[in-house]
C-alpha cells in the first residue's frame, strides 16, 4: 500500500536549539517513522518543512517533544502574504471539502522577531475572509485551528519591514512544552544546587529514547531530577549516589529563604508530588568505582549527569593512610573515608559499566565538561562497545561548555573490552581553577589600574583648577 506523503511545519521554541535535531532523530528511531526534508534545516531559524506519510505520525512525533511548540499541516509557504493568498485561493475546491462543513474554526496569527498590536492581527486574520469556511468561529475550542506565522528572521533588535517567510496551515498537534512548567525546579518539593533544568532533563530522556515499561537508571542521581523525566515517559528508575546526606536530605537548603530542609524531602517525594511513585525502584547509597551490580543485570537505558567537582565534589571511597582499620564497636555508626575520583577515571568507569549493564541498542545519555579552546571530537570518551550517535553544546561561559553525548550500545563486551584506558580525557576540573585563577588575577589587575588611571585624571582636574 502506497504512502501519502504531506507537507508539514515543525515550528520550534528558540531555546536549546543545539539539541532540536538530536531529540527529533531520537523520537523518529523510537517510533520508526520515515520523514522527508523539503530543505535542509538552518541552524538558527525556528522551522523545519518536512512530509510525514500520515499525520498520526506527525502527532506521535509532537507528543513527545519538548523542543516543538506545534505542529501544522502545511497549506502555503511563501516570501510575501500577497503570494499566500494567491497560493491558497488557487488550491482546488475539494481541497477544502473536509473543513467548510460548518465545522467551528478560529484564525491565530503568531509572527516571530517582530510584535504586532491585537488590532493588526485581526486586520490580518480579515484578508483570509475568502476561505471557504462556513461553520461558526470557536475562539476557545475550535475544531479547525488555523495558523498564519509571519517570520522575520532571528535579529530582535534590528527586524526588516517585511517578513522572510510567511506560513499558513491546519494545527495538528501541539509539543509537550506544557510539561517544563509542570515540572519546573520553582514548586518542586526537593532540589539540591545542581538539579537539572526540567527541560534539559526531558530532552535527555528524549535522546534516550525511553519508553513505557524500561528500566532506567541514573548513578549520580543527586536530587533525582533526571528519574522525574524518565518516569513521566514510562521508565522503571533506578538510582545511586555516594552522598549520603543528599539522598536523605540532610543537606543544606538550596532556597534561599528556606532555613532547614523538612522532613519528608526525598527523590521519593518528588515522584509521589508528581504522581509518579509507582514508576519508582529505589535509590542505592553506594560508590559507583565499586562492583555493585550483578553482570546479568540489564537497563534500557542510562542518564546521568556526572559530577565535575567544581560545585559537587568527586569522590570515591578510600583513604590515603596505609594499614588504615577501624574499631569494631565504630562500624555500625561509621561513614567511609573519601579519596578523589578523577574525572578521567569517572568517565572510562560509566562507559564500562555502561557496556556491561546496557541491552544491546540501549543509551547511555551523559554530560561531558570541556574547554570551548581545546575541544575536538577526538577528546570525547570512547568505548569499542559503545557508538557516539549524537552530541550537542551548551555553553557554559565564554570558555567552557558541556556536551551532552548519547552512546548506543552496538555489541556485548569482552574481557579485552572493558580494560582499555581511555588516556584521551583530561581533567576538566584542574585546569579550570587554574583558569579560573589566572581570570581573577586578570580582573584585579584590570581593576587596580583603572583606579591608576582614574587617579591620574582627578589629579590632573585639580592642577587645572
């Protein structure tokens, strides 16, 4: 049976746009559904004009992503709204058939780049009159939702008198942006300071492409804001953290005005807030440098956002004293030394584990710090196991950024497989303080001789004087 391909327009939110082509191929593999590219998207503008073969794939697609405002059936695209109209009032009449009997519809007008009075969006919406539409309007439930979109390219600050592309079509299906709100770090019950944003979270659990029924775990869980994103698609959490303190919320506040933490403040609590605790395992206090699983254990999937030890500190169990034992009469009550877990080790240990205990074809989705300078693809953790299949920056100041990079397990591991050393990693952290030292001694200097300079003008005023 032949496909009928139509054109549609995926209009984006213009915030992550890294990480829209990414979640989008992720949520094409997921479904396994086939899309064509009328062009090739451009980084910076907010569409994309693509054919699904039906438009229950174009929903499907709409319901899962967090980067997609909405979705139109794709009716005209021209350079002017002159053209437009000409383009519409040109299409066959049985094109509109399935619309004009008499159901209710209602005409929004959204422009990009550029503000428009309520007055000249309802001029606008009357120069569509000439539709064959006979039904009432609707403006709160409409069964038609039509869309006029004017774009004028991305400067704000300097937008042309006219606009770069004009869009008019059908709504089929809104994203799930809706859902950032909901879930938004602002009225959640426990966060910690480095909690993920909502939106980057479900982006991560997008590229991880889970689904209703997987297992998912996260082995730096922290606050757990990553197994909230996984369970709202579906997945099973699981996750382990060495902080102790944290995972019972003895920690200190992260509100400001908050004083103390109160006593019911878990990752549980998250999950019972948001309705989610029948998608929740269990949080293991435990040091991931350490066997903890059994090799038969098996997720779907792992998300994770590994600490940098710049605001969270990166630790394993150990000691540095030699012969180091402990009283027995101490043990129940006591909590192991730490000693540094280096970033370097950190990452060559999760695509290992990540190689063991991964279904073939299940993600490992995890953030990598870099310096903006040094970076190459060639400085990315590898495994022979395990294939990069997307990454995508966020910057984080003028010098550094972090990646978020998707893995997809090709092969199960063999001996020889999990002992490679990845000597490629450096250590973001040392060489950020010493950055970081070397931008402060900069900042004092700047400042000390402008207050030189300014000294020197206020003595030569007084001369003059």
């Amino acid at each position: 049976m032949s496909k009928t391909w139509k054109k549609y327009l995926l209009w984006f939110a213009q915030e992550h746009i890294a990480f829209r082509v990414a979640e989008i191929q992720a949520l094409l593999s997921l479904y396994q559904i086939e899309i064509k590219y009328q062009e090739v998207p451009k980084y910076n503008d907010p569409f994309w004009i693509v054919e699904f073969a039906s438009e229950e794939e174009a929903k499907l697609v709409a319901s899962r992503s967090v980067s997609l405002r909405n979705c139109l059936e794709l009716w005209a695209h021209e350079k002017s709204l002159e053209k437009l109209h000409e383009t519409l009032k040109n299409k066959e009449k049985t094109f509109y058939s399935d619309f004009s009997n008499n159901k209710s519809f209602k005409v929004e007008v959204e422009t990009f780049c550029r503000h428009f009075t309520q007055k000249e969006k309802i001029e606008k919406i009357e120069t569509f009159s000439y539709l064959p539409l006979k039904g009432p309007v609707n403006l709160k439930n409409p069964e038609l939702h039509l869309q006029y979109i004017e774009y004028y390219g991305t400067r704000a600050n300097d937008p042309p008198l006219k606009p770069y592309h004009v869009f008019f079509g059908r709504l089929v299906a809104n994203g799930l942006r809706q859902l950032i709100k909901q879930l938004s770090l602002k009225t959640r019950k426990f966060i910690g300071n480095t909690s993920m944003d909502p939106q980057l979270s479900l982006l991560m659990a997008n590229q991880a492409r889970v689904k209703n029924g997987d297992l998912v775990l996260d082995p730096f869980v922290g606050s757990g804001s990553l197994l909230v994103a996984a369970a709202q698609f579906g997945g099973y959490v699981f996750g382990s953290d060495i902080d102790y303190l944290m995972l019972h919320g003895k920690t200190k506040p992260t509100r400001i005005n908050q004083k103390v933490r109160e006593k019911d403040e878990s990752v549980k609590a998250n999950m019972r807030q948001y309705n989610l605790e029948h998608r929740y395992l269990d949080i293991l206090v435990n040091d991931f440098s350490m066997v903890f699983w059994k090799d038969s254990m098996k997720f779907d999937s792992i998300i994770t956002d590994p600490p940098y030890g710049i605001r969270e500190a990166t630790e394993r169990v150990g000691t540095t004293r030699e012969n180091f034992l402990i009283n027995e009469k101490y043990l129940p009550t006591h909590i192991p030394a730490k000693t540094e877990y280096g970033i370097p080790t950190i990452y060559r240990d999760l695509l290992n584990f990540s190689a063991k205990h991964l279904q073939i074809g299940g993600r490992l989705v995890c953030w990598f710090p870099v310096f903006r300078e040094d970076y190459t693809e060639d400085c990315l953790p590898a495994h022979p196991c395990l294939k990069i299949v997307a990454n995508c920056e966020q910057p984080l100041s003028m010098v550094t950024s972090r990646r978020l990079l998707t893995y997809e397990k090709l092969k199960q591991p063999v001996l020889e497989d999990l002992t490679i050393m990845d000597n490629r990693i450096t250590d973001f952290r040392e060489k950020y303080f010493v950055v970081r030292e070397v931008t402060r001694k900069e900042r004092r200097l700047k400042e000390a001789q402008t207050r030189r300079d300014k000294w020197e003008i206020y003595k030569n005023l007084h001369k003059v004087n």
